[in-house]
C-alpha cells in the first residue's frame, strides 16, 4: 500500500482529506478500474463547462426541414405552376423538398404521367434544388426528393 501512495495512487480516505483540504470534490472517474480512478475537482465547475459545450454544440447543428407538396397524376397547368412557386420558396428558405403524386383508387394506371409530371417539377427547379432521389413508386405514392443547392449569398 506504501508504494501506491508515492504514485499518486491514495486510498479513499486520504483522497478524501486532500479534496476536503483544497475545498474540492472527489469525482469517481471510473469506478470498474482496480483501484477505482477518482479525481479532485470542482464538480459545479465542470457540469457548468459541460453545459457550456452541449449548448455551443447544439447551436452549430443545423436542423433540416422537409416540406412535402401533393400532387395528383392528372394536376392541370395552373396548379401545377402554383405548388411549383411554392416549392421554389421552399427551397429558398432552405427546406428539403419532398414531391409526391398521390394515385387514388384506379388512378395508378397513370403512373407514367406522374412520373413525368415530378422529372418535370424537378427540371423546373434545377437552379434552385439538386434531386436527391429519383422518382420512385412506393405502394400508391410516386416520391422524389429535392435538396436546395447552396447559395454564394450567405
């Protein structure tokens, strides 16, 4: 046990004495380890630091928003041109773009047209959005994503 001490390896009770004696606390670090690894410190201190560098973290992560616009396979050209502006300003702001067209019922027989009307939503927006995933059939839903492209602006 003697040569433990001229370590720096102190049994409880002297670890104890020492961060009473320097107004301190004994944090255990890991308590598995033989001996358990303990450290004097201000622990207030650290949560606080802690805290500090969670909230420093969460402030640089960036949350996406995905804004999702319906379309049926037979949509006309003047709502086609207004869900189109709306995208455009989806994209703007910074929004991932899901597009989908919705086939009710017998409607699925014009798969073709919606997939023709999504590849020509996604050649529309080509300035503003890069696709992310082609046109793809998932059970009655036809489903293509547009990611916005970065602007030199900011």
């Amino acid at each position: 046990m003697g040569d433990n001490v001229e370590m720096g390896v102190y049994p409880t009770r002297k670890a104890l004495a020492i961060a009473e004696e320097q107004e301190l606390d004994l944090v255990e670090i890991s308590p598995n380890a033989n001996p358990p690894v303990a450290k004097v410190m201000d622990y207030k201190k650290f949560l606080y630091e802690q805290k500090k560098r969670d909230k420093a973290l969460k402030a640089k992560a960036t949350q996406v928003v995905v804004k999702e616009i319906r379309f049926g396979p037979n949509t006309d050209d003047h709502d086609y041109e207004f869900k189109k502006r709306n995208a455009e300003k989806f994209l703007k702001d910074g929004a991932k773009l899901k597009a989908f067209v919705f086939f009710k019922g017998r409607s699925i027989v014009f798969k073709e047209q919606g997939e023709i009307l999504l590849l020509r939503l996604a050649t529309d927006l080509e300035e503003l959005g890069k696709v992310e995933q082609m046109p793809k059939l998932e059970g009655k839903r036809m489903t293509m994503f547009l990611s916005p492209k970065k602007t030199k602006s900011k």
